[in-house]
C-alpha cells in the first residue's frame, strides 16, 4: 500500500495541479451522479466494468508473484479499497444491494484470467502494395469507412443524392491522413531517384482511391442511374489524385506537424472541396501540385548526387 501511495503521488505530481483539480472534480460530479442512482445494478455494473479493466491491463502481476506471497489477498485489499467510493455512494443512495455484488467482485477478480486481444491483420489485395502509408490509414479507417458506405446505402434508399456526395467528398478528406506524419529526410533515399518517388505517388493514388470509391460508385449506380453522376465521379476522382499528391509531397516540404498541418487547412483542403463544386479549380490545384514537386526536387537533390 505504501508503494501504491508514491505511485498515485509520482503520477499525480507529473499530471500537475490544474488538470489533478480537473479530474477530481470530474470524480466528485461522478460520486454525487452515483449517490442519485436508484437502479440496483448500475453501481455494480459500473465498478465490474472498471474493475475488469484495470485487472485485466496491469502489468505488475508477474513481479509480485516473484516477490510477494498471498498476491490474490493483496489484489482483493486493494480491488475493496478502490470500490470504496462505490459502497458509500451505495450507503448514502440505499442502495444496499448493490453492496455485497460490489465486495464479492473484488473477491473474485483476482481469479480471473486476464483476456488478450489480438489485432487481424485483414488482406488487402486490391491496394497498392508499394505504398504502406495508404494501406495502414485504411486499416485504421476501415470502421469509419464502412459507416460512410453505409450512409451512402441509407441515402441511395430515399433517393437523398447529396447525402451519397458527401460521403464521397468526406472519404476524399480522410484519406489524406495517410500522408499527414512529417517523415525522417532521409526516408527519400530508399527511392532510387525523385521521379521514382513521384511515380509511386501517383500510382498508389490512381489504384487506391478506385478501389476504395468503386463500391460507391456501384451503390450509386445500381439504384439511382444518373449520367450526371458520372462526371460528378470523374472531376471527384481526380481531385482526389491531385490532393493526395500535394500531400505525398508537402510532407517533405515542411519541417514540422504543426506547419504542415497549417498548410493543409489553407491549401489542400479548401482546394479540393472548391474542385469538386468547380472544375477549373483543377487546373490551379494541378499547377500548385507541380510548383511544390520542384520545390521539394530542389530541397532534396543532394540525396541523390
């Protein structure tokens, strides 16, 4: 218990004053939500579900069996000692029955073993293999790509056209996350030369924004057949060419997350929406791309003399 003290001191002295008085003020309007509950099983519930939490992830399980004995007699004093705010809001709420599933959880969690997640590395057979930064952002972005598609499915159903061309346009602006990590310098040198570099960009922008939007597309043109449609998918496909390449090369350019992510609200952004409202805003965000691939060529040729 004493080194359980100078670790909530250690963390509470690296947290700092204001944000401790934040988050101890977040767990007195806590305690005071919970001395209201009138529902016998959500204090339970609630120190269950915390409780199984912090068993389950902590790592000091292996050191104190090495080091201690009756290790499950101190996980249980110290699981009744955190369910303490649970039991008096429990007390002053009468909530009397709530009390003894409280202690019998503390009593049990320390026989349960803990669970381990594993991630599933899900093949991706479509996409452009030469480029890894695109293939891991739609790994991360595979829930929030399939809630789009979703909402694409929903607006084609009540013939809601503009709720489908949003969620075009709002994959357009998550992709570019793929590129939003200000990379090591000498990350060009694994490319043979600059114009490599620029072709696997360009590649990697062709395939990928296909193969992702393509379901789309079919949603679209199964149920709601339209040659309007058509263009508005060819001028959306090639601004989002153009905008992950200016991405693929700004990351170069900038120095710091922070500019880069300036940039990106200034230019990028704002051109690839006025694109998709406006053609010929293509051939400006065409000769931004070309102005900034010979800057970041000039920047970098000393990599490959």
């Amino acid at each position: 218990m004493d080194l359980r003290l100078k670790q909530i001191v250690r963390v509470l002295t690296g947290i700092g004053p204001f944000r401790c008085l934040f988050l101890f003020g977040v767990a007195a309007i806590l305690f005071y939500a919970f001395t209201k509950v009138i529902n016998v099983w959500i204090l339970p519930v609630c120190y269950m579900l915390i409780l199984w939490l912090y068993h389950n992830n902590r790592k000091d399980k292996e050191f104190l069996y090495l080091q201690a004995c009756g290790v499950k007699r101190l996980f249980t004093t110290e699981y009744l000692l955190l369910g303490l705010p649970f039991i008096i809001s429990g007390i002053i709420a009468a909530n009397y029955i709530s009390l003894p599933v409280i202690m019998l959880t503390a009593v049990v969690m320390p026989w349960i073993h803990p669970v381990r997640f594993h991630s599933i590395v899900l093949p991706m057979p479509l996409l452009y293999s030469g480029d890894l930064l695109y293939r891991r952002m739609f790994r991360k972005q595979i829930p929030l790509y399939a809630v789009l598609l979703f909402l694409t499915f929903m607006g084609v159903l009540h013939d809601n056209i503009n709720l489908c061309k949003v969620c075009l346009a709002a994959w357009g602006v998550i992709q570019e996350t793929a590129y939003m990590v200000t990379p090591p310098k000498h990350e060009l040198s694994v490319y043979n030369s600059f114009g490599m570099y620029q072709l696997i960009l360009i590649k990697s922008g062709l395939r990928n924004i296909i193969a992702t939007i393509f379901p789309f597309i079919v949603l679209l043109f199964v149920f709601m057949p339209e040659v309007g449609f058509l263009l508005f998918c060819f001028i959306l496909y090639s601004a989002m060419v153009l905008y992950l390449w200016n991405m693929g090369m700004a990351r170069f350019f900038f120095e710091s997350q922070t500019v880069m992510g300036i940039y990106w609200l200034l230019f990028p952004l704002p051109l690839f929406l006025f694109s998709i409202m406006n053609p010929v805003m293509l051939i400006l965000y065409l000769t931004l791309n070309i102005g900034l691939t010979f800057l970041v060529k000039k920047k970098y040729k000393h990599v490959w003399n």
